[in-house]
C-alpha cells in the first residue's frame, strides 16, 4: 500500500462547517478520503461537499439512501454531480432500488463526462448485534444477514458494501476480490468502541480483506488528529 492508495476515510462527523474545515485544512488529501454523513451534510448542505471535492479530497457522501426507486435515483444522481467518490444506499431497499440506484450514477457520470462513483450497500450497521436484529424480525446471526444482503447488492451491479470488517473475510470469500469493503467501527488498540458493538483495529481489518477503514474520533478527538492519522497509516505500511 502507498500514499497514493490511502485506505483511511476520516469521518468528519461534525455539528458545523467551521469545525470540518478546520480539520481537513490540516489533512492531505494523498493520505486519507474523508466522509460526510448526515449531520454534517444538514447543517452544511452541498456547497461543503464541493469545496471538499475542490480542494482534492475523495468524498464519501455518507447519507444512506433508503426510499422507493425513483426518489434514490435522483438522489444518487444528484450526488454524482457534486464530484464525489463514494455513495451509499441501503441493501435492504431491495432489488429494484438498487438498479435504480446504479442506473442512475452509471448515467449522470457519463452525462457529466466525470468518473463515475462508487456506489456501495449498507448491510448491517455496526451498531447492531443479533438482539437489535431479532427485536426488528430479522431472524439468525448479523454474519447471515450481512451476506445475504452484500450478494443481493452483487447481483446488482453495486461496487461493494459497508460492512464489520469481522465480515470481511467471509464477504471477500463469497464476493470476490474486486467487491469493495468499507469497514467502519474501526478502533486502534487501546481506543474506546464508543457505540459500535464489531469493532476491529486497523491491521485486523486491512488482513482481513478490508478495502477502506472509517475512521472517526480515533482520528477526529485525537489531541493531535494529524499525528494519529500518520500513525495509522504507518501501522497498515503507508508512508507519509
């Protein structure tokens, strides 16, 4: 792995624009994507994400499209046109969403003469054990659902799926090698798991087949957010 491949996407889960600014003015962008999720991206709306793509970031647009066909189309199609690298909709959707979903960035990318997105499935969040999913009436283990739903995502043209990276080995196995991992609820050693239930430290996760790690306040609350991420890309090889 290289500076020109980083595998860490740092989470700017922040409440305001002025406090992710601030941090990624002290990233580069050869070493690490970022991510916007939903918080962020409501007090900030588009122009933050912009911006992100100008100043040379990858951008995971983090936002979980989860609604009938048409709606996350437009949705997805309407995120391929800010520039970003990365868009996630949710598995459970089914079938005809996710078509929709990849129809939509395969066309607006081409309309927009840009490259084209990657566009990955949430299976399971990392937040959720098998109580969580028993308590909403999906029977059996996180590990079966995961697969169920990262093969439904497969069969219809996705990139990949976030996913525990204790799934990904198994998901490498039953997807192939060019089936993108994202992995959140990633902790390095001796880093608090905060409210993820599978959690795993980089190294772990990059063995076990783990394409990108999202990382959050590892990086973000660190005394030194700089320093941590070099330090975590130096653990997976990756020179600053």
């Amino acid at each position: 792995m290289t500076a020109a491949d980083p595998r860490v996407i740092v989470a700017l889960d922040f409440p305001d624009m002025l406090s992710a600014f601030g941090l990624a003015a002290r990233l580069d962008p050869a070493l690490c994507a970022v991510k916007v999720g939903k918080e962020l991206f409501t007090v900030a709306e588009a122009g933050l994400v912009r911006e992100l793509v100008r100043r040379g970031f990858r951008v995971f647009l983090d936002l979980k499209f989860h609604d009938i066909p048409n709606t996350v189309a437009q949705a997805c199609a309407a995120a391929t046109r800010l520039g970003v690298w990365m868009i996630d909709v949710h598995a459970a959707g089914g079938s005809a969403m996710l078509a929709a979903a990849r129809d939509a960035v395969v066309r607006t990318a081409a309309e927009e003469r840009r490259p084209r997105p990657l566009l990955i499935a949430i299976t399971v969040l990392t937040s959720l054990d098998a109580a969580d999913l028993a308590s909403i009436g999906v029977g059996g283990t996180a590990e079966a659902q995961v697969l169920r739903l990262a093969q439904l995502a497969k069969s219809n043209g996705l990139d990949g799926v976030v996913c525990s990276a204790q799934e990904a080995a198994m998901l490498r196995s039953a997807c192939g090698p060019d089936f993108k991992l994202v992995t959140p609820g990633i902790r390095p050693a001796g880093t608090a798991a905060h409210d993820q239930a599978r959690v795993m430290t980089p190294e772990a996760a990059i063995a076990a087949g783990a394409d990108y790690l999202v990382i959050g306040r590892a990086i973000t609350a660190a005394a030194d957010p700089v320093r941590a991420l070099r330090d975590i890309n130096a653990s997976l090889g990756i020179a600053a």
